[in-house]
C-alpha cells in the first residue's frame, strides 16, 4: 500500500511540474512562435513552393522559344520568338506614344515597396499597443496596395488593347493585344503565362487588402486592444512581406530577363 501511495504522488507531482502552457501540450512553443504564426509560416512556405513552380515552369517555356536575335532598336513583334520586355512593357498612363521603357512596372514595384515599410510601420506600433499609430499605418499601407492594384489593371488593359500596329498573324490578319488563344508580342504562351502569373500574383495582393482592411476595422474597434495585443497584425504583416517579395520574382522573370 505503501509503495502504491508513494507511485501515485510522484505522478502528480511529475503533472504538477509539466503545466500546459494553454497552446502546445507538449511543453515550451516552438522557436517561441505562437500557434498562429506558426500556422501562417507553414502556409506560407506552401505558397513560396506554388509561385516556385509556375516561374519554373515560365523559365523552361521561355528556353524552348527561340530569342530574338538582333538589334533592339529594329526589334518587331513576331510569334516566331520570344518577346523583348522592354518592347512590351513601355506604355506609361498620360503618355501616349511615348516609349518609357519599364517605367510603369518600375513606378508599381516602388509603390509596394513602400506599402511593405509602412506594414513595418504599423507591426512597431502594434508592438508599442499605438492604436493610432496601428490604424494610421494601416491605412498607408491599404492605399498604396490599392494603388498598386489599380496599376495593374492599367497594365492589363493596355496588354490586351495593345498597339495601334498591331501584328501580322500567319494568315495574314493584323491582330491587337492579347487574350488567352493569341497576342501580338509572340507566341501564345506568353501572354497565357502572363495573365496567369501576373493575375495569381494579383489575386494574393487583392486578399492581402481584404485582410489588411478588416485589420483597420478591428483595430479602429479597439479588438486588438482588448485581447491585449496586435498579433493579428503581425501574422497579416508575414502574409503581405511574403506578397511583395513574390513580385520581386515575378519582376525579375517577366520585365527584366
């Protein structure tokens, strides 16, 4: 009976000395992250993996076309090569007929650039419980994403109206833009890769918005301040780091090789 006793204490005893820490049963968090962010990052991780694949697959597309060899300057769209980017992206909204080489793409990746400084911005203030500062570099960060969106819907439509020239098709038609069959600049898959890559790219900057909108929401309601911290913000903080470093690969692969 003696021992029995003795077994039973040390087993509570042994519970005693574990408490739970309310989020992992195992014991101690995980590189100290919570359950939500360690969430975020594995969803994020399988989103870095999803991009790496479509630019993959643009980058073996694009070896198998041959390049256009030659002077740039008598460079002429044709679906027999690849397309030069500058030759493509150097429209600017206000400028018509003037050739500006990748300076609305340039303009777009320095306004997302930016939204990312001012999403720092508000995780600082989270961090420092500044509701006002929180709410305020929220809503910088949602104008300049907005923003950045709106620029690429511009981009979009100037690529499927495409040039007054136009290009002449191999049966002898002149065709403008750019839809998911043909497009004037070269061969079909680059604008179907376009509009897919650019639009899933899209696709995760419109979400981003939505969250970062119902932040402002939440943080203009005072929830944040209730739960007693802002780590909402942090996790959609990760979500549109990850946004804007994605574009800098999508740029790379589309407008600069």
């Amino acid at each position: 009976m003696s021992t029995t006793s003795t077994t039973q204490t040390l087993s509570s005893s042994a519970t005693l000395e574990k408490p739970r820490t309310g989020t992992w049963d195992g014991g101690n968090e995980p590189f100290k992250a919570s359950y939500g962010k360690l969430m975020m990052w594995f969803f994020l991780l399988s989103d870095a993996f999803t991009f790496a694949a479509f630019l993959t697959a643009y980058g073996l597309i694009r070896h198998r076309h041959l390049a256009y060899v030659g002077d740039a300057k008598e460079f002429v769209f044709s679906t027999a090569y690849w397309p030069i980017p500058e030759k493509v992206f150097n429209a600017f909204p206000g400028f018509h007929g003037v050739d500006l080489p990748l300076a609305f793409v340039a303009l777009m990746t320095m306004i997302l650039i930016f939204s990312s400084v001012t999403m720092v911005l508000a995780v600082e203030a989270g961090q420092r419980m500044d509701k006002a500062d929180v709410q305020k570099w929220l809503l910088w960060t949602i104008l300049f994403g907005a923003t950045f969106v709106s620029c690429q819907a511009l981009e979009w439509s100037h690529f499927i109206e495409g040039t007054e020239a136009g290009t002449k098709m191999a049966d002898g038609s002149i065709f403008h833009g750019a839809n998911l069959a043909m497009n004037q600049y070269g061969p079909p898959l680059f604008g179907d890769l376009f509009f897919f890559i650019t639009g899933f790219h899209g696709t995760h900057v419109f979400s981003g918005l939505c969250l970062l909108t119902w932040s402002f929401i939440a943080t203009t309601n005072g929830t944040f301040e209730k739960r007693g911290h802002y780590e909402m913000v942090e996790k959609i903080g990760l979500y549109w780091h990850f946004v804007d470093l994605v574009w800098v690969f999508v740029f790379t692969f589309f407008y600069l090789v």
